[in-house]
C-alpha cells in the first residue's frame, strides 16, 4: 500500500524537483516537506493536493464503500491490536518501534467517526508485559473517546491501566514542563507528557 509520504517522494523524484523547489512551488518550508516525505508528519488534504500539483500531477479522491462483505473497509488499527503489536515489539526490545505503535495509534483513533472509534476502542487490550504502554495506551483511548464524543470503554479505569509516572522525555531538565504541560488524561494514568510530544502534525 502506497503512504502518503512514499507518494510524495516518488511524485517529486519523477519530476526531477529538489527539495527545496518543490517545497517553494508548493508554499511550504523544505523542512516541513522532509517531514513529510520521512513520514514525521502528514499533510492535511488541501496541502497534499498542493505538492501534487506543484510536481506536474494532480490528486484525485475515490469515495468507496465504508465495509464490504460486513468488514470494515479501512486501515485504521484498534487499540487490542495496537497492544499486541506493542508486546511484540517490547519482546524484541525495539522500544521505539512500541512507541511508533502508539502514534498510529493516536492517528487512526482521531481520523475516523464517533461511530468508528467506539469500534476500535470496545475490545480491552491484552496487557503488553509493561505497564507503562499499557497505561499509555489506556491515556490515548481515553483522550480519543472524550475528544471525540465517543464512549469510553470501561477497560482504561482498570487500575492495569495506570502507573506512577512516566515521562514520556528522558531529558529530566523538561520534567517539570510536562508536570505543567500533561492533559489531565494522561496525568490520571500516570503518563506525563509535553504539549507536542504526541504530535506529529
């Protein structure tokens, strides 16, 4: 399946533009294009089409079907299975990757229908083998449910489901921004946070 950020990278490989000149005919910054082509962070609609047009082609959006055959016709990732990919990436100590995990997370939760999310969100999570995801996770359903209008599955009030604290930055200097920053989500799981550090928009 092509990404958002592999198309933007071919469609500007193909058209023998650097950087910095598709970012200008685009009008945005060559840092804010690198991003997007590394995947950090994902163009809203009106600037994808933006890029694509600034490389010599032009963005066409398909309407499908929401399911087909009863299955849900999208890519978007529930929570339990966030969770077991997380304890699968914490066995082969790729903390990063476990971490990448809840980014898409926190993606797939915010891009789709009330309706949806509680469907993403019904299934409690088998525990990851550490407490810290597991409450991290229960944080980012929570916080997508109430932004979102959505019920909040019973799960994430667990007591699984928090720790202590756990600052999210290892930089201990910032500690005290994100005692001041956390959303009152997170704090109640024990998951201390900067404003951005969920973020990659």
């Amino acid at each position: 399946m092509t990404t958002v950020s592999s198309l933007i990278l071919k469609l500007r490989k193909e058209s023998g533009l650097t950087l910095r000149t598709l970012a200008e005919r685009a009008g945005t910054s060559s840092a804010t294009l690198s991003n997007y082509e590394l995947g950090i962070k994902e163009p809203r609609l009106s600037t994808l089409e933006r890029l694509v047009e600034a490389s010599g082609s032009k963005l066409s959006v398909e309407v499908v079907p929401a399911t087909i055959d009863g299955r849900w016709n999208d890519a978007r990732v529930s929570a339990a299975t966030s969770s077991r990919r997380v304890t699968s990436a914490i066995r082969d100590h790729k903390e990063e990757v476990a971490f990448r995990i809840c980014l898409e997370l926190i993606d797939d939760l915010n891009a789709v229908t009330p309706y949806r999310l509680a469907q993403l969100t019904r299934e409690a999570p088998s525990l990851t083998g550490d407490a810290r995801y597991d409450a991290l996770i229960a944080a980012i359903v929570e916080s997508a449910c109430v932004s979102n209008a959505a019920p909040t599955p019973p799960w994430v009030y667990e007591p699984t489901r928090s720790v202590e604290k756990w600052y999210l930055t290892e930089v201990e200097s910032l500690h005290e921004d994100a005692d001041r920053e956390t959303p009152p989500i997170f704090r109640r799981h024990g998951i201390f946070i900067l404003e951005d550090e969920l973020s990659r928009a």
